[in-house]
C-alpha cells in the first residue's frame, strides 16, 4: 500500500527524508516481531514530518488510517502470539520501552475509554483478517511511538 501510493507522500517528506527513500527505499531491511521496518533518517521515521505524512495524507482523502501501518495505528495496542489483544504498558509482556505514555500509572483514565479509536480499529483488522484481508505489515518505526500493555480483557490503562 505504501510503495504503490510514494508519490503521494513524497512532497510531504523532510528533504533529507525524501532523498533516502528516493535512493533507497523505506524500509530498512531488519525485521522486528517478524514485520519489516520503516528507515530512520535524523532519529525519526522517513515518514515522519510535523507529525506522520501517512496518516495526513489518509486523513486529507477521507480515512487516516488507509496507509498508516497497523502498528502505527494500533499504538499502543498490540497482540500476543495467540492473537489476543492488549495495551502495552510498563510491567505487561515484558515490556522495555519505559515511554511516560506507558506507565498505566500516568493517567486515571480506563483504555477503554483513552483508547477508544484504537481498539475500534484493532475490532476493524479483525474483521478485515477474517475476511481474508490482512492487516498492516510493517512495524513502528516512530520514536515516540515506541511500544506498551495489559490485556483490553483487564481494562488496564495506558495513555492519557
Ligand atoms: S513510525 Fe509510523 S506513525 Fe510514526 S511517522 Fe512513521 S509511519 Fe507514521
């Protein structure tokens, strides 16, 4: 999805940005929890300007989530090897990112309720993967979107 719409996102990009991914792609080439990664140019995503140029972009034709990678969108939900879905947080699946977003402490908030767009997208995959249409396939790249957890099941927090 990405490399089929990079002209639309390429005018968005930092100029350093841009050249890297004329010249080599946006994707790094590791792997992480077995998805492919976006490239890092300056600490921070190829994608990243003033904010994610893939969720602008999506937002601007009508769905901000048409090119954003699922673990972008989904941040900072994630899935067990099981398939369940939970929040990721500091203490939780053996979390060790220690991001202040994810201390469940930092906010009174239920992720039901902070969370709310995410786990409709997340129910949104869901549906998309039982009918047969998989959901993103690339991993966060973002630094301040790095990672966190407890189960949606627990109503645990995360986020505020
Ligand atoms: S890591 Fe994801 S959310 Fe962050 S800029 Fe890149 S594509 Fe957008």
């Amino acid at each position: 999805m990405i490399a089929d719409n990079l002209a639309r996102f390429l005018p968005e990009l930092r100029p350093e940005a841009r050249r890297v991914v004329e010249g080599e792609g946006f994707l790094s080439g590791r792997r992480k929890g077995g998805l492919p990664m976006l490239r890092v140019v300056g600490g921070w995503c190829v994608f990243f300007h003033r904010g994610c140029v893939l969720h602008k972009v999506g937002a601007a034709e009508g769905d901000a989530y048409r090119y954003k990678p699922a673990a972008c969108a989904l941040f900072p939900l994630a899935r067990r090897a099981n398939g369940d879905w939970y929040v990721r947080q500091w203490g939780v699946e053996g979390e060790d990112w220690d991001l202040f977003c994810l201390d469940p402490a930092a906010s009174p908030r239920p992720a039901a309720e902070s969370l709310a767009e995410e786990i409709a997208l997340a129910a949104r995959f869901t549906a998309e993967e039982a009918g047969g249409k998989p959901g993103g396939a690339v991993e966060n790249a973002c630094p301040p979107l790095q990672d966190t957890g407890e189960s949606l099941l627990t109503g645990g927090r995360a986020r505020g």
